[in-house]
C-alpha cells in the first residue's frame, strides 16, 4: 500500500495532540486502500506524529521521511487496531512512532539540529504574554533536546503530549517504575539548565 505523507515543514504546534476517536468508517475505508480514508486519517495525525519525532529527534528534513515511515506501519497495522479497545488512536501512533525513532537512532543516520534553530520566532504583534510563553517553550525544547535519548523521550512523551505513565510505559515497552524514574531524573536536569530562565521570570 502506497501513503503519500503531506505535513507542514514547520511542525506542529507546541501542545498538539490527536483526537482520541477513530470512526469504524474511516477505519474501514483505511483496511480496504481507500485513498480518501487514508488521506483523512493522516491529516488528522500527522501533527502529532511530525511533533513527537521533531522533539526526539531534532528538526530537519529526516522528519518527513521518518513520518512517512510511521504513517506506512500504520496503515498495515490497521487492521489489527481495536476500535472498541482502550487504546487511544493517538498512543498507538506514539508507540509505531517511538519504534521508528528507536530504529533511526540505530542506524545513525539522523542529522539532529539543535531544536531553538528551526523553531519560529514569536511574531513582533505578540501580546507580551503570549511572547513569553512562546519564548519559554522554544527555550525548553532546546534543553530538552540536551537530555539522553532515554530521558528525552520520557519527557516528550509527559510534557508535550500529555500522556501519563502508563500510557508512557506502554508507548516505549518499559515499566511503569522505569518511566517515572526516567522523568523524575529528566525534570532533575533540565531544573539545573533552566535555572537561570526560571529566575529571570521570577519562579521558584
């Protein structure tokens, strides 16, 4: 089965996440090689799939070949996903995508960019506050970008997609214990490299 993969080459947004539900319709038109279905479906998801692998791998233009990847095992594993499951489509795309992240690394062929490079700047008609938040995500990216891939992927994971730990623990195949211990040094180091942002603006 051909995917043809179109994302925007800025990524998505800070916090975006994909909708939970996936309808028995466009389920089946996705199991039967419906271009339409199958089109939907990854417009639907590839934020969250260009989001994930850019914070775990660094922007660039492997992304987009990696997501292409990740939208292709998704589709032949289609007919084996559970509709009626307690699966969120969103966390079985994270977990197609984290295998796909842990394969490029071993293949080392990922040319990472530090993150703060491609990430836009805040526009100058920001309001103050919206400049700040934007300007503090961009800074974290960048650290989080500094962690062991381990860490990294733990934090992306909880921070940025808001998932909890087991969920976490069933997207990386690790124990519930292993992930919390992998945030909990992950947050240790990036509070010493934010130190200096958090003063800045006032925190504890």
């Amino acid at each position: 089965m051909t995917v043809a993969v179109t994302i925007n080459p800025l990524g998505a947004p800070p916090g975006a996440t994909a909708g939970s539900s996936f309808d028995a319709e466009t389920l089946d038109g996705c199991r039967s090689g419906d271009a339409s279905a199958i089109r939907s479906f990854i417009v639907r998801h590839q934020d969250l799939v260009f989001a994930f692998l850019s914070r775990s791998l660094g922007r660039g233009p492997h992304v987009e070949d990696l997501a292409q990847e990740v939208f292709l095992r998704a589709c032949r594993a289609l007919p084996r996903f559970e509709t009626n499951g307690t699966a969120r489509v969103s966390t079985w795309l994270l977990t197609i995508a984290s295998r796909v992240v842990i394969d490029a690394r071993r293949k080392r062929q990922i040319p990472t960019m530090p993150l703060e490079r491609d990430l836009p700047a805040p526009a100058p008609g920001t309001p103050e506050t919206e400049r700040q938040r934007l300007e503090v995500g961009r800074v974290l990216e960048a650290a989080a970008a500094s962690l062991p891939s381990e860490q990294r992927d733990v934090f992306v994971l909880a921070e940025f997609h808001g998932l909890d730990m087991k969920e976490i623990a069933k997207v990386l195949g690790i124990r519930e214990n292993t992930a919390k211990t992998r945030l909990f040094r992950a947050r240790g180091q990036l509070r010493v490299l934010l130190r200096g942002l958090w003063d800045g603006q006032g925190e504890p």
